[in-house]
C-alpha cells in the first residue's frame, strides 16, 4: 500500500502543477468587471490538490523506507491494471456515444449499467444515482441557460 500511496499522491501533484502553471493560466480566461477573478477558485482547487497530493506522497514514501521497499517494481499485475482501467475505458465509450446521441436518451441506461458493474446492486441506489445528475443537467441546460443542449 505505501507504494501505490507514494505513486498516486506524486500524479495528483503532478496534475495539481500542471493545472497551476499551464490548464489555468491558459483556459481560465480573464474577466476585468467581474468581482471574482475566474482562475481563483481552480487555483485554489489545484493548491489544495497539490498539498493533499504531497502529503500523501511523503506519507507513502515514510512507509516505502520503513518497509526497506523500492518505490519502483517490475511485477506488475496486470489484471489488476486492466481491473483499474475497465472503467475508464467505458466512460470514454460512453462520452464517445453521447456526441451522437442526446444524454437525455443515454445517460440514465449508461450511468445506470456503469453502477451495476462496478457492484451495486440496490435498484433503489441505482435508479436515484443515475436519474439525477441528467435530470440536473436538463434543468440546468434547458430552463436556466435556455441552450437547449440536452
């Protein structure tokens, strides 16, 4: 477990960073009249990031020492890492098939078939969890913003 504490707490600052020296600055945008600078919040976000991010680092690499382990290895497991990625996977299906259809249409099944087999399996969890988000999405698009997207 230290090794896998030390490796993802290294990504999540390495992600923090980036999103700090090149995401933000570049796609943040710039607002002059606006009282709330748009970069403040996603900074704020990426520090927190970056310090959750470290400290979960150093705390794996303490473990690693203490154990007398190596933070690299060369036995990988790799039904583990296709068990980690299979989701990933599907959601990109799925982002994939929702630029050709309306996520009004699809999200509720696909969101719903991604709980199912990841293991839950109360009907009640299932339906609430897959219905609400594309139901705030309707509202939000349809009748807040009057885009129209969904």
């Amino acid at each position: 477990m230290p090794r896998q504490n030390f490796w993802s707490g290294l990504v999540v600052s390495a992600f923090a960073l980036l999103a700090l020296t090149w995401i933000i600055p570049e796609y943040a945008g710039s607002n002059p009249l606006a009282q709330m600078p748009p970069e403040l919040v996603p900074n704020i976000a990426a520090w927190v990031m970056l310090v959750c991010g470290a400290i979960v680092a150093v705390g794996g690499l303490v473990g690693l020492v203490r154990a007398g382990e190596s933070p690299l290895t060369f036995a990988i497991d790799w039904r583990g890492v296709a068990w980690a990625a299979w989701p990933f996977a599907y959601v990109a299906v799925a982002v994939w098939l929702l630029t050709m259809v309306k996520l009004t249409w699809l999200g509720v099944p696909l969101i719903a078939l991604l709980l199912v087999l990841l293991g839950e399996r109360r009907w009640w969890l299932v339906a609430v969890c897959s219905t609400v988000p594309v139901a705030a999405l309707y509202v939000l698009s349809v009748y807040l913003m009057r885009v129209g997207v969904v």
